[in-house]
C-alpha cells in the first residue's frame, strides 16, 4: 500500500515541489522514512527529496 500526500511547502520551498503530489518512501517494515527533525522522505516522480513533515497532508481515498 503506497502512502500518498500532498507536500504544502512555505515561503521557501521550491516551486517545482509546492503543492504538488508524492509518495512516502518506506522501510522494509512498512514504516515511512522519518528523521529526528521531523523530515521525511518523499518521492516527486521519482525523485527523492526530504521534506518538513508538517507539510505533508495525506490524501484519503474513499473512506479509508
């Protein structure tokens, strides 16, 4: 199951990732890449790129 969301980005955030849809990159045990800073890892097709998690939001689809 792949973890979709939607990056807001702030003021300082590159215009080619601000609003934009991307996939969580997960571990082995099916957890997301995060840092101790509260990063985490995301991939803009296919490019990986950390991001501030507090930026994220998750897309729901349906009622899951």
């Amino acid at each position: 199951m792949t973890k979709r969301y939607v990056y807001r980005g702030d003021k300082l955030t590159c215009k080619q990732y601000k609003n934009k849809h991307c996939i969580a990159i997960v571990r082995t045990d099916g957890k997301c890449v995060r840092g101790r800073n509260g990063n985490m890892l995301v991939s803009f097709n296919g490019t990986k790129v950390v991001v501030l998690a507090r930026q994220l939001r998750k897309i729901t689809i349906g009622n899951s």
